[in-house]
C-alpha cells in the first residue's frame, strides 16, 4: 500500500465534506476498495470512512416500503426480522453473498455504489423498483445504474438509503462462480401491483438489465410454464472464460423459471 490521510467522520455533513477533499474516497465496507488499492488500480489521497455515520444506518418498514440503511451490512439485510417479513426474497439474496467474511464487511449502499456487473443488489434494486436516497436527492434505481461500475452519482454524493416497495411477490436465483460467488448470471422475479419486473445481473455487458420479454409473459401467465419458448437473445451479453454469450442467454431462461417457482 501507499500513504494517504484517513478521516472517519461521526455526521452526514461532515462526510460530504470530506469527501470535497482532492482525490478522497468514500469508504464502506471497503470489499472492493481496498484489494484495489492493494493491487495499485486504486490510489485516492483519502479514505472516508463512514462506519460511524449514524445517517447511514437502521433497517425498518414505513407502509408498503422497507427502508435500507446504506451502512448496513449484507448480514444484517440477511438476518433482519423486518426484511425477512417484507421481502424475504432480498434476505436470501444477502444471504448468498460471497463468504462470511464478505458478508460481515459489505454494505448494501457500497454495493450498489460500486456497480459491479456481477453483483446481486442492482438486480433487487432494478427489479422491485427501489428508489436510491442520497445526501441530494432520491434516485429511481432505472436512472441510478449507467454503465459498468458506473451510477448516476455525483461528485459529493452519498447513498444514504434504498427504499424498496414491498412486492405482491419475488424470488433471486442464481447461477454462481464457484469460487467467488459472484453472479455468473442472477434474476430477480418480482410481482407488483404495477406488473411483473425481471432484472438480471452477471450476464449484461453494459450491467445489470431488465428482461422485457420475459416480463411480457410474466405479466400474461405467472408460472414457469409461460417462460417455455421465451428467450433472451445472447446479442449484448458478455462472454468470458466462465461462461459465453450463449450459455448466459440460456441461464438467464433457467434461473428466471426457477425464480418464479421459487416466487410461487
């Protein structure tokens, strides 16, 4: 590693400022931060820690929405009594993040930060239609992922929160790199009273992605027997030494009928 000044501030205000410093960088759960750093890809003059933030934290339920806190780690999504009640689906999903170790230092609000094609909170933000909150606004999660390990933020810009409408019903299955977890291809089914959203995270070449045919025949049949014939064409898919364009294209088909199976 190399030099660089640490700053751990106890309030939102005082974060944001520092964050205005030259080359600083907000630090989370630092699970993917810091190995770059490590590696020398990353090298920011500072590091925000924002553990101690008390805007940043809680988990808990306002009418039909379930309220995230940014600094909450994937254990407490996975172990939560309130989203376990509300969006079971998401709970599961937390819980087959990476290891342990990833699991006990990760944070929802870093995650999606960070974008990272292969991650599994963009499909549950983009399928059940979350809301990103931060420090300057409230961002659709249909607006807030751009491009690979791109988001709509703003210099100076914090997720402070994720609002997650509670869905009629949902379910994330996933095919995972054995080795890293991480998503070879990820779907995530949810019914809502506005219809049925599919995303699906791992498979995308620009990220994360909504599946609109299979949507379309979600909305006209909820059941694994409507995605019979329907695909997702491997156009536009990655293709790498875990899996080409092709495979993917078949796994997103298998994991969304196990999804809705799963949904019920």
């Amino acid at each position: 590693m190399y030099a660089f000044e640490y700053h751990r501030p106890a309030t939102l205000s005082g974060a944001v400022a520092d964050l205005t410093k030259a080359d600083a960088k907000a630090l989370a759960g630092g699970m993917t931060l810091l190995p770059t750093m490590k590696q020398r890809l990353a090298s920011p003059a500072a590091l925000i820690d924002l553990k101690n933030v008390p805007e940043l934290a809680g988990i808990g339920r306002e009418g039909d929405h379930l309220l995230i806190g940014a600094m909450s780690r994937h254990v407490d999504v996975a172990r939560s009594s309130v989203v376990q009640a509300a969006i079971p689906a998401l709970a599961k999903l937390a819980g087959g993040i990476g290891d342990p170790h990833v699991r006990n230092m990760g944070t929802i609000g870093g995650s999606l930060a960070n974008n990272d094609p292969s991650a599994d909170y963009p499909a549950a933000a983009l399928a059940l239609g979350a809301t990103i909150v931060t420090n300057k606004r409230r961002i659709p999660a249909q607006e807030f992922f751009t491009g690979l390990f791109e988001t709509a933020l703003e210099a100076g810009e914090l997720i402070t929160q994720v609002s997650f409408p509670i869905p009629q019903k949902a379910a994330y299955m996933k095919f995972a790199n054995p080795a890293s977890r991480y998503a070879l291809v990820g779907v995530f089914v949810a019914k809502t009273a506005g219809g049925v959203r599919v995303a699906v995270t791992g498979a995308g070449a620009n990220g994360v992605f909504r599946a609109n045919a299979l949507e379309a025949a979600l909305d006209a049949n909820f059941s694994p027997a409507a995605l019979e014939g329907v695909s997702v064409p491997a156009s536009g898919l990655n293709s790498d030494l875990h899996a080409d364009a092709d495979y993917r294209a078949h796994l997103i088909g298998v994991m969304a009928k196990r999804a809705v199976a799963a949904a019920g």
